[in-house]
C-alpha cells in the first residue's frame, strides 16, 4: 500500500512539474513577443534612411513629379533673361520641386566665375568662345554642348531721338554710344563690325580694343562702358546715351522705349550662335545632376523653342 501511496505521489508531482514548466515557457514566449514589438515600434520612430537618387526621380501618382526638392545652377547670358524666366514658369509647371536659380551676366564674367570655382550646372553662353574654353579645360560633361539659338548685333537709339546716325557705317555722328566690354560678347561682336568696316585695323582677336581705341576710331565720340548687354539696353532705353549695341532680343524686349536704327548682317558679325551645356558640378550629388539634365534636355523641346522665338531668338540649324 505504501508503494502504491508513493508512486502515486510521484505522479502528482511530475505532473506539477510539466504544467509549471509549459508556463514558464508561455511566459517566455509572451516576453519575447512583447520584446519584438518594442523593437519594430523603436526602428519605426528612427530616422528613415535617405532615398536613392533612383527611388526620389520615380514619378508619384500623387503629384507626377520626377525629383524631389532639389536646386540647380544654371549660369545664362544676360540676353537670355527674359525668355529663361519664362521657360522657368513653364518648366516647373511638371517640375515644381526643381529651384532653378539663374545667374544672369555677360558671358565673359560667367566664365570667369566658373573658373574661379563658382558652383555651376548649366552654362548658356552668347558666345562660343567662353564655352570652347570650358570644354578646352575640362569642365564640360562630354555629349551635352548643343548650338540651340542664334542672335543679331543691332544699331539703337531712344525712341523719337531724331539722331543723325543712319548705320553702322557713321556711328561717329553720336554724341556718345553705350558700349559692352570687349570681354563681352556683344561688345566683341561690335568692335569686329568696326573692323570689317575698316575703321579699325583687323586682328585675329577683336575683343583686345579699349573703349578709348573705339572711341578715336568713331572720331572722339564719348563711349559708356557697360559690363554686360543688358545695361546697355537700359543705357539706351532711358536716354542716357544716344545710341548702342545689342542684340535684337534685347532690343525687341524693349521696343517701345527704343528704335532700332540699323541690323547687322553676318558678313560684319560672323554667325552669333549660343551654345548650351552641362558642366561638372562636384558639388551636386546625383539627383542634382539628374535634374540639371532634365532642365537641359527641355532647352530643346519645342515648347522651350517657342518662347525662344517669342524673344526673337531664332533657332540653331
């Protein structure tokens, strides 16, 4: 009987033994549970880490964009100001979160500031000289240089001025001229129309003529010095010189402050043409670069060319 007492007490006992251990391992594995909660909840509250370039550039059903918010350098010939404000507006009419920020001056100056190391994605030039520079110098990212528009040197004068100057051939009969810096595009072009007139000695760069060596070329007249086309736009414009020189955008863009007296022919000029390109920008990361394509790739869309002509630019051919 005793046996039987004792056996059945062992029963009992390992039977204890087993539930009290399956509740503990119940226990353990709510714990557990509750521990992988505790860690997805924590790596849900953590800083999400960037997107890729290629991830950001997908367009989204929500707003049908390419890029995330991002800003790009575009470095523009004075001239261009206007019809590139436009196609700005039109731009980021698809693009919204693309900050495009112009940098407006003469062609010369922009490559100077280039050189010098400003940051820079785009470069839209007046002239093919700085941008043969750039390329000479290793800036340019190879395949992207594109010839998109052409451009005329015209003769200017205030409206209703009754000057005397009827051309480019007695310029001399001005008081004074409004005159673009050699380094200047415009102004070069100005000072090889002196030469291919004769009134001054041909060199193989036109752009080396002071404004004084203009000057005593016209027979003395008084030369206003500007920096870039569009103050001598406005120089002219407000009367505060009785004639210049500008491109025929420029003049267009102002055409009820100023008349245009004379148009030069390329015989006197050469082909004006304005390339564009995408330069090596070490500062952007690569959706910048990417967004700085885009916007370079819609220069050239039809609808960008529209308002080029608008400007009265015409288009490269």
């Amino acid at each position: 009987m005793k046996k039987r007492i004792i056996s059945l007490l062992m029963v009992v006992m390992l039977i204890g033994l087993m539930i009290s251990g399956c509740s503990a391992k119940k226990d353990n594995n709510t714990k557990s549970e509750t521990t992988n909660v505790a860690a997805d909840t924590k790596k849900t509250d953590s800083k999400e880490p960037a997107k890729k370039a290629e991830d950001i550039s997908e367009k989204t059903e929500d707003n049908n964009t390419q890029f995330g918010s991002i800003e790009i350098q575009v470095f523009i010939a004075a001239s261009l100001s206007g019809a590139m404000d436009e196609i700005k507006t039109m731009y980021n009419e698809s693009q919204p979160n693309v900050k495009i920020t112009y940098n407006a001056d003469s062609s010369g100056t922009l490559l100077t500031q280039v050189q010098e190391g400003y940051e820079c994605d785009i470069f839209f030039s007046a002239a093919t000289a700085q941008m043969d520079t750039l390329e000479s110098e290793g800036y340019l990212v190879e395949g992207t240089k594109k010839n998109l528009l052409n451009n005329q040197v015209v003769l200017i004068t205030p409206k209703g001025s009754n000057t005397k100057v009827t051309g480019f051939d007695n310029m001399n009969l001005a008081k004074s001229m409004a005159l673009a810096g050699g380094s200047v595009p415009v102004g070069k072009y100005t000072r090889t129309i002196l030469v291919n007139l004769g009134l001054l000695k041909s060199v193989d760069d036109t752009s080396v003529y002071t404004s004084e060596e203009v000057s005593k070329a016209l027979g003395g007249i008084e030369i206003n010095e500007c920096s870039n086309v569009s103050k001598v736009t406005e120089a002219v414009k407000e009367g505060s010189n009785e004639i210049g020189t500008v491109y025929y955008s420029d003049a267009y863009s102002v055409k009820d402050d100023v008349d245009i007296i004379a148009y030069a022919d390329k015989a006197l000029t050469g082909d004006i043409i304005y390339p564009v390109a995408m330069l090596n920008n070490s500062e952007a990361d690569d959706l910048q670069k990417q967004a700085a394509a885009d916007f370079l790739a819609f220069l050239d869309t039809a609808e960008a060319k529209a308002i080029f002509e608008k400007y009265m630019f015409t288009i490269y051919k």
